[in-house]
C-alpha cells in the first residue's frame, strides 16, 4: 500500500511539474480506479456539464440506489457504470440510455 501511495505522490509531482513549465491553469482529476489526470482550463469548460444535465444525472443516480426493480437490479446497475463512462455524444450512447429510463 505504501509503495502505491509513493507512487501516486510522484505522478502528481509530475503532473505539477508539468504544469508549472507550460504555465497553464486547469484541474487534476482522480478517476475511481486510481488514475490521476491533468485537464487545463480549456477543457474544464469545454467538459462542464449544463445544471440541466447535472439534475438528470442526480435522478439517475438516485434511481439506482433505489432500484424499482429489485430483480434487474445487476444489468441496470451495470448498464448505470457503462453510461456513466463513456461518451453521452454517441448515438449508441443516447439508446442505451433510453433503454436504461425505460426499463430501470
């Protein structure tokens, strides 16, 4: 355990160093599985998510705490961490999603 904490403190020097010699602001994101990223300003804004979006994304989330229907409970919630990760730009994207609403 150590060792990983050793490591993830030395991406992030990394990523401040980076950082600091190409004099861009931004924000350093953290992924669920560990992995630290670096998206400059630009990107934070390009990528912010509308108060629209960010009110049906809060329904989704908690729909799937409580899920209506106990016995599809692992394909929605699967198909939640899927949605979740990718790209909601596609087209494969908003069916998924469709079907999601429908059926969880």
């Amino acid at each position: 355990m150590a060792v990983a904490r050793r490591k993830a403190v030395e991406n992030q020097e990394k990523i401040q160093k980076i950082v600091s010699q190409r004099g861009q602001g931004g924000l350093i994101a953290h992924s669920t599985d560990g992995r630290l990223f670096f998206l400059t300003s630009k990107d934070v804004r390009r990528a912010k998510i509308s108060p629209r979006a960010s009110r049906a994304i809060e329904k989704m989330l908690q729909g799937s705490e409580g899920s209506r229907r106990s016995a599809s409970s692992s394909p929605c919630s699967k198909t939640l961490r899927w949605l979740l990760s990718h790209n909601p730009k596609s087209v494969n994207w908003r069916r998924v999603s469709v079907w999601w609403m429908k059926n969880c």
